[in-house]
C-alpha cells in the first residue's frame, strides 16, 4: 500500500492484486489497513484545493497519505513495542465480530446464512461477487448455510485449513494453547469437506453425524458424534456432558467464566454426564459437588478449585 502511494505504474499495481489473490489472509490483512487508513485519514485535515495551487495540492495529498499509511501500519503492530503486544494479544483481537467471556452472539448474512457464536469468539467475514468467506480467529461458531441465488461458494477459513460446506449445519471449533490443537468440525446437516492448509495433505469430507478434528497437515478419523444434542448445547446456554472426564470439563467450563477453574490430579479421571448451566456457572460447580465426591473452593473470584471432599 505503502509502494502504491510513491509510483502508480501498472507493474506495481498488478504485483499488488496477485499478492492479494494469492492468500485469503492478505485479502483480509490488506482490507484491514485500508480501513484504519481511512478512518485516521478522516481525522485529518488535508489543504482546500481552492486556496493553493492544484499541484502543490495534490503533492502535499500525497505526502499526507503516505504518513497516514505509515501510521497505521505503526498502529498495526510493525513496530517493535506494537508487535510485541501483538504476539501477546489473543488471536482475532482486531476481529470484526467477537463475543467475550460468557457471551454469544447471531449474525445472519446478506445470503441468509445464520453464523451464531459462543463464547470468546472472533470471526471476519467477507462477501462480495464471487465468494462468501468466514475466517474464525479464535472460539467456536455454528453456521447454517443459506441459499444464495448467485452460487458464490462458501469457505470457512481456520489456521488449519479450510471448509467447504455442501448446503449444511456444523459448527467449528478453532483450539490456541493447552493439550489440544487444531479445529475440530462437527456436521449436524449436510455434509462438509476439510481442506487442510498443506496442500500435499489429503482432504475429507464428514457427513451429517459425523465429527472430525485436522490440523494443517493431515485430518484425524472421522468419527461419529455420540449425542448430536450435546455439540450445540451452548446454542441454550448448557453444557451437556456423556461420560466426561471431570478434568475436560472443568476446562469446557472455564470457557465461560473470568479466570481459572483448576481441577486437582486426584479427580481430574472421575466422570460427569448431566446437563449445566452456563450463564451460571456458579450454579454449575455447587452441581458438581451435588453429584461426584468432590468440593469447590474458591481462592478467589477468579481462581476456583475443585477437590476431593
């Protein structure tokens, strides 16, 4: 953007539409700046062409927009203080849509696709002639495909890969940090195929009652879901758990709530199989102590434990 604003030839301009086409992600990178370019450009004040000479004009124009584009890529992260907050931000931080801890949120798009987000997600989305693309940054989401009279394609983008939705209901996870990686994809309509980012790497396509997890190099098994109730459960603000290590849930649960929900080694193997609220997630531990041998304890609001009682 920056090279664009020094010399306007058409090899510039040319390299700069293949290096947007190359990559879903410098689209999106490039669609980013433009927009903080334009809103710190609103806030300056750029000389009346009526008052000074029309070239100075357009020369001091120029000036001022090549300060503007260094700017925001300063505001961007390309410095060093700027990137450092970057790396440490959680990822999707600059996203267009985002829900915060405990929140969900619906979104339905010009081709009537319904997008619903969970807790601590954050998505972008782009539609325009030739294709509709949602990329999940962070958290979960479930999408149910709407017919689009102009058969633009649907992709979800992930940092695994991508998907491909075969007029469908799924919902798609994106996993950052702890024991597990990579998304993980669950069908409860239609079918999807996982595309996964290394393109040596075989896709698969997972079918209604199927869930599958990849990452950018290969796809798991794909298996079938044990209770298709319990994967949107979050839609009704539950958890349903079958048979769920209590360590697993502790983290589940954790998703919703500021802070830490800490589950002791000597409990972490015990099962938990019922239905918890998650708008109360206090409600939810005094369950637990209602059903396992375990107590809760709370060292503070935000570090909660679960022991053996």
């Amino acid at each position: 953007m920056a090279r664009l604003q020094d010399d306007s030839g058409e090899e510039v301009r040319l390299a700069c539409e293949r290096w947007r086409a190359a990559h879903a992600d410098h689209e999106c990178a490039w669609r980013r700046l433009a927009d903080l370019a334009r809103n710190l450009s609103s806030t300056r004040h750029y000389a009346d062409a009526n008052l000074v000479d029309g070239t100075l004009a357009r020369s001091d124009m120029r000036e001022q927009r090549r300060g503007i584009i260094k700017l925001a890529l300063l505001l961007a992260g390309a410095g060093g203080l700027g990137w450092q907050a970057v790396n440490l931000a959680p990822p999707g931080w600059l996203a267009a849509y985002q829900t915060g801890v405990g929140e969900r949120r619906t979104l339905t798009l010009a081709d009537g696709t319904r997008v619903d987000l969970n807790t601590d997600t954050a998505i972008d989305v782009s539609v325009d002639g030739q294709t509709r693309d949602i990329w999940l940054r962070r958290g979960e989401i479930l999408v149910a495909t709407g017919h689009d009279a102009q058969a633009r394609p649907l992709r979800v983008h992930t940092d695994s890969g991508d998907i491909l939705p075969i007029g469908t209901r799924f919902t798609v996870r994106q996993f950052h940090g702890g024991d597990r990686q990579g998304v993980r994809v669950a069908v409860l309509e239609g079918a999807v195929r996982l595309v996964p980012r290394e393109a040596s790497a075989p896709q698969a396509v997972v079918n209604a009652g199927q869930a599958a997890c990849f990452d950018t190099g290969r796809v798991q098994a794909v298996a079938g879901i044990d209770d298709a109730s319990a994967e949107a459960s979050w839609l009704h603000g539950m958890i349903v758990a079958v048979r769920m290590p209590l360590a697993r849930f502790a983290a589940e649960l954790g998703r919703y709530r500021s802070g830490l929900v800490q589950c002791e080694g000597d409990v972490a193997h015990l099962s938990v199989t019922g239905a918890f609220p998650v708008q109360d997630t206090d409600a939810a531990l005094r369950m637990l102590e209602e059903v396992l041998p375990v107590r809760i304890r709370y060292r503070t609001r935000y570090w909660v434990q679960i022991r053996a009682s």
